[in-house]
C-alpha cells in the first residue's frame, strides 16, 4: 500500500497537515483559555473563527482594507464583539451549570451564521492571497502565504502560552483558574478580567480567520465543520490546558495529513479515534497532570 | 490597653446569609475596634467561616449591616471590599498550585500605601526566600499557611481576617504563627481571627466572640476567658 508515495505528495500532505494543525492549535488555545478561566464550553468559537474572516473580507471588499490591516483590525472587531457577548449573555448566567454556556453559545453560533448566511449567501468567499507565488524546495513547492501562516500562528501560540505561564498578568489568570475568590479578595476586578479573557479568547479565534480567507473559502459554514475537531483538539490536550491545545492541535494536524498519505480512507475518522482512546485511557487529558496537581 | 469607648472599626450587625435555599447566620451582631485581635470562636458549622465570608462579599446572599470604617459593606463585591482595606486568608488557605511560592506572594497588588515590598516580606518570613521557585503546593501545611499569610500583608490592607491557621499544623508551628500574630499586632494591625484551637486563641487574643448556630452566644476578654475556661469548653464542646 505504501506503493507510488512520492516525496510530492508525502511533503504535500505534511504541509497540509501542519497549515491544518495550525488553525488546531491557536483555535483550541483560545477555547482552552475561556474554558480554564470562567469554565464556559464556547462553542461560538467557530462563528467567532468565521467573522473573523468575514471581516476581513468586507474591510477589503467594502472599505479597501487590505490583508495586513484586517489582521489587526478584524481581531479586534471580534474581540469587541465578543465581550459584548459576554456582558450580554454569558455574564447573567455564570452562576448556572457549565451546560448551560454550552448550549447559550451553541444558540448564539446558530444566530450568527444565520445572519451571515441571509446576507451574503452560503457560498464561499474569495479572499486573494496577499503573498502570491512561492519557493521550489526541490521536494516540494512551498507557497510563501502557507509559509507565512505556520511561522505566524507559531508565534502567535509561543507568544500567548509565554504571556500566561511567564508574566504576572498570567500569574492572575492561573490563580483566577484555581480559585476565583481568593484572587478577587486580593483586590483584583475578577469579573472585568474574565469578560476581557473572553474577549481575548475570541479574538484569537478572529485571529485564525483572518488567516484563514486566502487559503479557505470564507463561507457562513467554515467555522462550524472545524468546530468538532476543536473540541476534539481541546479533550485530548486536557480542558483548560494550554499547552496541551497547542502541542495537541499541531500534532493532530501532522497525524491527519500523514493518515490522508498513508490511509486515506481513515484520514476524515483518525482525530476521532484517538479521541476515544484518549477519552478510554486519559479522561482528563494528555496534559492535564502537568498543570494542575 | 484601648477603651471601650474608641470607634469600632468593623461593626457588624444583624448579619445574616443564606447558601441557596439554607441560612447559616441568624443575626450575628459583634464589633472590632482598631488595633484589636478579636477570635469567632465555635463549633464546627456554627457559622464562623461564613461570618468572615460574608464580610468579604464572597457569601453574596446577606442581609443585616457590615460597616467598615463607616463604609457599609453589604452590597460592595469582593473586589470592592478588599480595595476598602480588609484582607483575608481562607481557611484552605488558597495557596496555588500552579504558581510558584514567589507569584503566590507577589499576587496582591499594591491597594493602600504601607504595603510590606516583597523584600520585606522575605525577610519577616525567611524560610519562603529558599523555596522561591518552586510550586506554591509543594511547601509543607506550615510554610503554606506562613504564605498565605504572608502575602496578604502585601496589600497594605490594615485590617487581617484569618481563617484557622493554626488547623492541622504542628505545635512549633501553632507557636509560630501565634508569635507572627503578635508581632503584627505590635505593628498595629486590626486582626479577626476564626479559632477552635483555646490555648492558641487565648495566647493571642484580647477578646473572644463565641457564634454557636449561626448567632453571637456570649462575648468575653481574654481575662474571662482564663478565668472560666470551663464555660468556654462547654460551647466549643470538648
Ligand atoms: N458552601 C456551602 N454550601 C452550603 N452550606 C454550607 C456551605 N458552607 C457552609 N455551609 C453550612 O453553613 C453552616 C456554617 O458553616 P461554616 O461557616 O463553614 O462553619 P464553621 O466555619 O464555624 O465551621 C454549616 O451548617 C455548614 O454546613
Ligand atoms: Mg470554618
């Protein structure tokens, strides 16, 4: 079976494999950050991944934005968006049952792309890569853009895992996660640092569709058909772990691009299945010791 | 020695709280006048921690009157109160496992003025300089309870409400902490101090403030106390 794997289509699949593992990973961060702070199961992440690209689309379509500005602006459009979420919808039920966000953001994701879907249709979106071309490696043609996606959400996932576990702001964020009272009887405003950790979260999400629109269609739908991976991501790494998101999302993507050379016909089921081990031989997670006692 | 005429500091009246549907105070009614080292002392589930909960605004469902400084705490959150300048050390002690023993200290902000600087704060508690790095759980019962006390002074909070920290620890370590309780009471900090340890309380204390079922029984300076322990005992129940 292993007949006819060109280095082409090996490396084809890796890079696919690590473009993919990159959107895993800087969206299963922003989940696990919400989730490991305020305990709020976002399943609006997607929604949140997709206006992110909707808003770099219409900055450019409308307003003559191009890629570089949307990828701040839209990030931040976003966040801004999402804390208004927060303050509206999750904040008078944050005494309830984790269920319950689960299922006020599950309604809120099916708001948004309706919306989105009356008024701009369900077909995809064109968004032109702002790096065109490209670099011959000999083995494997590498296009600058894709390039510029796997070094940017490396950094991006660095930059953000260092900004909590090695800053004083991260300091408050672990200790709000282990116990919100004691912080706040420090002094500390806990319920404005947990609306803006959602907006913060949620901004990542914007984050990742932004670099999403020139190498996905950008579509009502695109959001919601990565949102099960996510979540599966976010179980294997551990809820709430960082780390685990991050090193989980990119190693998942790896594993689905090589099961997509190797075994094709297993590579749509591969995540799923090391999900139900992990879920059999881990419940808590693979890294869920390694942060928490 | 202070009179019974100086101010109250804390005035607590009336205070009742509610977990859900269940009141675990009927109307606890005491003072703590500035420079004080007041115990609530009681029976397991009299309602001492939800008394020292309650004033904090962690107990959310309360009613009655908290006045602090003349500030009426009932109504003001958790963040609130603190930034009045009430400090608080929680019975589990809320020592964080995913924070080393130097974030742990150096957690609460600087809210008021005359705040111990982390220097200073090594140097009244040396045995924590050692174990700067490592996890704030890997310290052992006594060294935890020496933090969580410890970083609370960093607020500049004057006024300390103390959970049993004296609970599960060894007798040197009791008398530690009892020394460490003097030593800031010399510096003039107002302390509430939830007990169950008598002799530890009585090495500490200027008066004592019993709460059975949830409601102040019977008050009584450390004098009174020495002199009718047995009457002390028989609300403490051993
Ligand atoms: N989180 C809680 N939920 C419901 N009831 C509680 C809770 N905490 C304490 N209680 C109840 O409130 C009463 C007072 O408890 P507590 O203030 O912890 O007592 P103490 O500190 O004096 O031992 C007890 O009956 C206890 O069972
Ligand atoms: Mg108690």
């Amino acid at each position: 079976m292993f007949d006819g794997i060109t280095p082409q289509l090996l490396f084809g699949q890796l890079l696919i494999g690590v473009i993919n593992g990159s959107f895993y990973a800087m969206l299963a961060m922003g989940l696990a950050i919400i989730f490991g702070l305020m305990h709020v199961v976002n399943f609006a992440h997607g929604a949140q991944y997709m206006l992110g690209a909707f808003v770099a689309w219409l900055l450019l379509s409308t307003f003559g934005v191009p890629y570089w500005g949307a990828l701040i602006l839209a990030p931040l459009v976003v966040a801004i968006f999402g804390i208004a979420m927060e303050r509206l919808i999750l904040k008078p039920i944050a005494n309830l049952d984790h269920l319950y966000s689960l299922l006020v953001t599950y309604a809120a994701t099916l708001v948004i792309e309706g919306l989105i879907r009356q008024q701009y249709g369900s077909t995809g979106l064109p968004y032109s890569s702002p790096l065109p071309g490209g670099v011959n490696l000999g083995f494997m043609f590498m296009p600058w853009y894709r390039l510029w996606v796997v070094v940017f959400s490396v950094v991006t996932c660095l930059a953000t895992w260092l900004l909590i576990e090695h800053t004083k702001l991260g300091a408050y964020l672990r200790a709000a996660n282990e116990s919100p009272e004691v912080v706040e009887s420090f002094g500390i405003n806990v319920p404005r640092m947990m609306t803006l950790t959602y907006g913060f979260g949620v901004g990542l999400a914007g984050l990742s569709g932004v670099l999403a629109a020139p190498i996905y269609q950008v579509s009502p739908s695109m959001g919601s058909s990565l949102m099960i991976t996510i979540f599966a991501v976010v179980v294997i790494g551990g809820m709430g772990s960082i780390a685990g998101a991050i090193l989980t999302g990119y190693t998942l993507g790896i594993v689905e691009g090589l099961t997509k050379v190797f075994y094709p016909e297993a590579a749509n089921l591969v995540i799923f299945f090391i999900m139900l081990l992990a879920l059999i031989f881990r419940p808590s997670g693979l890294f869920s010791g390694t942060e928490k006692s | 020695m202070l009179d019974d005429t100086t101010a109250p500091l804390l005035e607590v009246r009336d205070l009742r709280a509610w977990y859900a549907e269940s009141q675990a105070l009927q109307g606890v009614t005491f003072d703590v006048r500035p420079g004080e080292l007041v115990t609530l002392i009681g029976r397991n589930g009299a309602g001492k921690t939800t008394t020292l909960r309650s004033i904090m605004g962690i107990v959310k469902n309360r009613k009655g009157s908290i006045r602090f400084e003349g500030n009426e705490l009932i109504g003001r959150r958790t963040f609130q109160i603190a930034r009045l300048g009430l400090a608080y050390c929680p019975e589990e002690r809320g020592i964080f496992s995913s924070l080393s023993v130097r974030e742990n200290l150096t957690l609460p902000p600087h809210l008021k003025s005359g705040g111990m600087s982390d220097e200073e704060l090594l140097k009244a508690f040396p045995n924590l300089r050692a174990r700067a790095g490592s996890r704030g759980t890997s310290l052992s019962g006594g060294e935890q309870q020496m933090l969580a006390i410890a970083r609370i002074l960093r607020n500049g909070c004057r006024f300390l409400l103390l959970d049993e920290p004296s609970e599960g620890l060894a007798p040197v370590i009791v008398k530690e902490i009892g020394a460490q309780l003097r030593r800031l009471k010399a510096q003039g900090y107002t302390i509430l101090l939830v007990e169950q340890n008598l002799n530890f309380a009585r090495s500490v204390a200027d008066r004592h403030v019993v709460i059975e079922h949830g409601a102040v029984v019977d008050q009584l300076s450390n004098e009174d106390l020495a002199a009718d322990m047995d009457r002390v005992k028989t609300y403490l129940g051993v």
